[in-house]
C-alpha cells in the first residue's frame, strides 16, 4: 500500500474517563493477539464493565499508524462467518424527545438498507467459512436490513457491557434466533457506554443466550463523540455530521461478518480484523452511493490485493 497502515487503536494507555456526572471511571487497555482489548472500567455504583472478550475500534485519536505492509494478510483460524449478512437494529432509547438530535436513526437504517450488493460490501465476498472440506463464502445479497425496533425502555445513562449484551439478547427474542445476523444496540444520545469517544468508538462481540450464540455490537450516539468517532471525516462541515456512523457501523459490520466470535475466524495476530488494518485511513475513506443516498466508508482489507479498498474484488 502507498499509504501508512492506520489501525484501530489495541492498546491503548490508561485513561480517566466520566461515566457518569460526578463519577469518575478508570480504563486500561492492553494489547492482547487478534485485537481483542483488555478493557475494564468501574463506574457510578460500582458497577463493573469488562470488554475482555470484545473487539473495539478506537478512536480517530487513538488509531495505530503501522507503517506500509504489502505482504499483511487476513488468516483463517476455522472459526464461522456469517454468510448471509443479516442484520437487525435496536434503537434502545430513542422515540423519546431530545433522543436523536442529529437523526442518527434514520441515516443509519438507510446506510444498511442499501449496503447490500453494493462493490463496498462485496469485498466481504472473498472470507469464507470452512467445516470439514467445504467452503461457504460469504454472500453480497441485498436487503440484508431484516428488522428495525425502538425500545423506548428506560436506557442506563452509561450502559454497561452486560446490559447492552442483556439488550442484545432482547433484540434476539424481538427479531427471533439468527445464528447469522448481526443485533446491533444502537444507544440513544448521551446514553453512551464508558470508554466511548475517549478510547473507543464502538465495539462487537459474541453473547451467549438460551438459544445459543450471537453477534452483537454496541454502537453508541456516534455525534455525541464528534470528531474523534468520524464527525466530518470525509465530507466538511455540516455535511459530514453523520459521517461517523456510517463508517463505524460499517467497521463493525463487516467485522461482524468476517469474524463474529472474534478471534475465531478472520484476523491477523498483529493487525486485528477486517477493518482495523485499515481504520481511519485516508484514502482509502470516501463516500459511496447506494440506492438509499450516498454515505462515507472506510476501506476493508482486501485479501487479494493486500490493500485497503472500498470496492471489491
């Protein structure tokens, strides 16, 4: 690649961040192989957030430039993808007044009814899952948007990772039983996890239930993070408000396809997933145009070439 390799911060030193008005809270976090952090905060009331067994992408600020790596591969470590790309959204706050102030629900929901079959999401085309001798790749349907809900529940002020896995699970019994969706708990404004903006910027996992495992991911009020989680990375001023949640969630989609138990399937031991290699990085970020608007990207790592791209092999 011409351009420096920006990763998605791993380590990361110890921080103080505000998890709750007039609390304080401490996070540290260390790198540890396939990019998973080792993050533990306490905040208001003792109450404990472990984000051991999930995978962040950090901040603008907080990225890891890597310098130019032709030779970087993603490697296969017989884990499962998710095949079909299914993804279900539950707005966990919003409805109510003042929950939505940049109108995050309504660009996000288009941002993932039109990614399907466009060339972005094609570049997920090429992972696979392998039981036995048999490959499954990975598809590029369209319509993968299955489901949206607004649960207009009462929202912790900061949510811990238990409670957006709790809610996660809500979502599973909403939707019903995926083994290949992604249930992505998409937090009202100010109701944003411990950690948001300051080391990270979202993050996903895997969460055991009654019906088994899913793919979850915490995607907080992306605006309320400004700059340091995308706030006009690709387009200036006004125009780039929402730039930010579509390149997060975007990220984490499509790590959520590639590798939705992390670190089972698709990883580099150094580099972290699909979209770490290439996050923050510009180019290859722009924007691309779907049948529901146009909307900014990051660049997924693409096995084929060893490059950063936003259209696929």
């Amino acid at each position: 690649m011409s351009n420096p390799v920006k990763l998605a911060a791993i380590g990361l030193a110890a921080v103080v961040i505000a998890a709750c008005s007039g609390t304080s809270s401490t996070n540290s976090v260390l790198p540890t192989a396939g990019g998973l952090s080792q993050m533990s905060v306490t905040h208001g009331g003792g109450v404990a957030m472990d984000l051991s067994h999930v995978h962040v992408m950090g901040t603008v600020a907080n990225h890891i430039v890597a310098g130019a790596h032709p030779d970087i591969q993603l490697n296969y470590y017989g884990g499962p993808v998710e095949p079909p790309g299914v993804v279900y959204v539950v707005y966990w706050g919003f409805g109510k007044s003042g929950s939505d102030p940049s109108g995050e629900q309504k660009y996000l929901t288009n941002f993932l009814k039109g990614v399907g079959g466009s060339k972005w999401e094609n570049i997920n085309s090429q992972y696979y899952q392998k039981v036995g001798s048999k490959k499954t790749f990975i598809k590029n349907n369209t319509g993968m948007l299955k489901g949206t809900w607004v649960d207009k529940s009462a929202i912790p002020t900061a949510p811990s990772d238990a409670q957006i896995q709790a809610e996660a699970q809500k979502a599973m019994a909403h939707f019903g039983f995926n083994k290949n969706a992604s249930y992505v708990v998409a937090t009202s404004h100010s109701h944003n996890s411990p950690g948001f903006g300051s080391s990270y910027c979202a993050y996903h996992g895997a969460s055991n239930g009654s019906k088994g495992i899913i793919s979850y991911t915490n995607l907080p009020y992306m605006t309320d993070a400004g700059a340091n989680c995308g706030e006009s990375f690709i387009n200036p001023g006004s125009k780039g408000l929402l730039d930010g949640v579509s390149i997060v969630e975007g990220h984490e989609f499509a790590e959520s396809r590639t590798d939705p138990q992390p670190p089972t399937a698709w990883y580099n031991p150094s580099y972290g997933e699909i979209g770490d290699i290439c996050a923050w990085m510009k180019p290859p970020a722009g924007n691309i145009k779907l049948s529901t608007g146009t909307f900014a990207v990051q660049g997924l790592f693409d096995n084929k070439k060893s490059a950063c791209e936003i259209s696929g092999p």
